[in-house]
C-alpha cells in the first residue's frame, strides 16, 4: 500500500505543532523540512542531538520520515555560493540517518542568476551537464559513506529536466549513493504538456528502477508564464507554483492523469511513499482526499 505524506514546510509551527497538524490530517509519513520554528536547523546549526529529537518525536507520533528536503542550486554561477550549497547538502547528508531516512533531495540547479527555477541558455550545454555530472558523482560517493542516498529532482528549467537527461546522468553516475525523487510534472514543458499520458509512461519505461520516493503536485498550461509563487510562510521550494509554459498548482487541480501515474507507480512500488505539496495549509485535507481516492480506485 502506498503511504500518503506531507512536506513539514506547509506547516509553519513549532515541531510538537506540526506534528499534530500532521496527524490532524491523516499523513503517514513526511518529507522533513528543516525550518521548525523552535529549532534551529539552518547550515552550520545541525547536530546529532537535534536530529534525534525531531526523529523521535515523529516515531512517537507513528509519523515516518522518509526523507529530508536540501533544496539549493548546485550549479549556482558564484562559486563561494555555490561551494556553500554543495556543503549544505553534504551538512544533511551527514545527519541523514540521525534523522530517521537516507534520503536526502536537491534539484540539479540552473545558471540563471536571478531565480534557482528559471531557465539560462547555459543549462542544456554539454558544458554544463559535465559539471553537474562531477557534483553528483561526489555527492552520491559522499553520501554513500554516511549510509544515505542523495536524490535528485529534476526539472525542466533546470539542467537535468527531461527523461533522457536523468537516464544519461544515472547511465553515467551508476552509483548506490545516488537516487531518483519522481515527480511527473517536472517533465512538462511547453512541447509535451499536451501529451500528458504518453510522457508518463515514458517515464516508467525508461527510469523506473531509479524511483525511491515520489511526489504529488500537478500541472497545466501556464496563462501567466513568469515565476510564482504563493504568498505562504514557507521556504521558496514550498512556495513555487510554476515558470514558463506549465504552472505546478496542486495535486486534482491540473491536467495530470492521476490514475495512470498512480497505476504505473504502484505497479513496481507498491509500499513506496508519496509527499504531496504545492498547497496552502487550507487545501491540505483536499489534496489529501483526492490522492487518497485515487489510489483506491486504482487499487494502490
């Protein structure tokens, strides 16, 4: 059966509130945010102790954690900045386990230097795919000696966006240390929105076996094709709605076919977790019943 989860940043409050709004609202399991209002969990601040006490109080809840978000651009043009954010990643993938998961999730960065989710020419050059291909390879060697497993998200604005750009980089990165975190609709572009079906089946035929923990938003045809962002107390990677032609409003709100998603994903995952997000805190019981009642129509 599959688990039905939360990113922790929807919730803006202490870790005991969190934890019960949580459970308030029927999740399993979460992907861990590190911004709880009564600790300190910011680069440079993580300690084993701290790890332990989130990790227990959410045993103590039932609650798994199945993964911890370290989103930042790793490509970032500035190398003091992006030296910070590689390290940043590294500084979760030490603590990992002491939080209760190997997982830990970043997307794959962009050289824009106004936005981590806007696109720059420089993205789709072998240039700039050789140079994310060394981060990943030392990230996933890193991770492996902490016991963890870092996951990349992909996105289509980001250097590794489409199916063929995450097979070649797990072709080339064939390392235990290294992960997928599937999310469908950050496939989708301006050239397949309109083919939903066909590019989720895609894929599942082609990445499947690199799947550890999914994710549950939707998408749809942008009107408005500039960066957004809801007005939430939130980090910006709970923020985002969306940049060019697709907009990544909530799970039941876009043109994502949930049924076949759910289907596929179960087929060879049938225990794996999926997070929904993309939500303000007052649509959560929504997006959760529709996730919920998809994966008992489809038997999942």
């Amino acid at each position: 059966m599959i688990s039905v989860g939360i990113f922790t940043g929807y919730y803006p409050y202490t870790l005991a509130e969190v934890i019960e709004k949580a459970k308030k609202d029927g999740m399993s399991c979460v992907q861990l945010d590190l911004g709880f209002k009564d600790i300190d969990l910011s680069q440079g601040n993580i300690t084993k102790e701290k790890a332990n006490q989130v990790r227990d109080a959410f045993r103590d809840a039932n609650i798994a954690i199945v993964s911890i978000s370290a989103y930042t651009n790793l490509v970032h043009p500035e190398a003091d900045h992006r030296e910070k954010n590689i390290q940043y990643v590294k500084e979760i993938l030490r603590f990992a386990r002491d939080f209760g998961t190997p997982y830990v999730i970043s997307e794959t960065g962009t050289y824009n230097v106004e936005s981590d989710w806007l696109y720059d020419p420089k993205n789709a050059t072998e240039e700039a795919y050789q140079e994310f291909k060394e981060i990943a390879r030392d990230l996933a060697q890193y991770a492996y000696e902490q016991g963890a497993v870092f996951l990349i998200e992909n996105y289509v604005n980001n250097i590794i966006g489409s199916v063929e750009e995450v097979a070649r980089l797990f072709r080339d990165v064939n390392h235990p240390g290294l992960g997928l975190l599937l999310d469908p609709t950050n496939y989708f572009g301006d050239a397949n929105i309109d083919h939903v079906d066909a590019e989720i089946e895609k894929i599942f035929n082609i990445l499947d076996d690199k799947i550890k923990v999914a994710h549950a938003k939707d998408c749809k045809r942008a009107v408005d094709t500039g960066e957004k962002h809801a007005s939430i107390d939130a980090a910006e990677h709970n923020s985002f709605r969306g940049a060019g032609a697709v907009e990544l409003p909530a799970a039941g709100l876009g043109v994502l076919n949930y049924e076949l998603y759910l289907k596929k994903l179960s087929e060879n995952h049938p225990n794996i977790p999926i997070i929904i997000e993309h939500l303000d805190e007052e649509d959560i019981p929504r997006a959760k019943k529709f996730v919920d009642d998809t994966l008992k129509k489809v038997g999942a």
